[in-house]
C-alpha cells in the first residue's frame, strides 16, 4: 500500500529539474561570492543547460533499451 499522497515520478524530467536547480543555484554563490562574474554565468547558462539536456536524453535512451531487453513477463494467476 503506499502512503497518502505519494506519486509515482518520472525520474528522468524529474531529474533534469532537480540538477537544473542546483547548478542554477550554483552560479548564483558564485556571482554573489565574486568567484565569477554575471557576464560568465549568462555565457555559460546555454551550454550547461544542452549538456545536462543531452545526458538526461542519454540516460532515458539507456532506459528505455534496458526496459525492452529485460521486460518482465506477467505473473501467472
């Protein structure tokens, strides 16, 4: 039985959100610290972004092999 309220995730787009943050989370202390400047982090936002965006695809590619291969066959009643 599972627990009121939990919902079953899509862990591919739910990941590429949650890395998405964090990174974006990233830049954001290291403008603020100085460590880089603002005009570095909108040049590097794009190519962050199609990097994580290529691996996310990559990794729902992986997934999605893995699930034709090893498909698991319907109980017997």
């Amino acid at each position: 039985m599972k627990a009121k309220g939990f919902k079953e995730k899509n862990w591919t787009s739910t990941w590429l959100q949650t890395t998405l943050s964090i990174v974006g989370l990233a830049f954001a202390v290291l403008v603020g610290f100085g460590v880089i400047t603002p005009e570095q982090s909108s040049q590097a936002g794009p190519l962050v972004t199609s990097t994580l965006t290529a691996v996310s695809s990559v990794i729902a590619g992986v997934i999605a092999l893995i699930g034709i291969f090893f498909k698991q066959d319907d109980p017997v009643a």
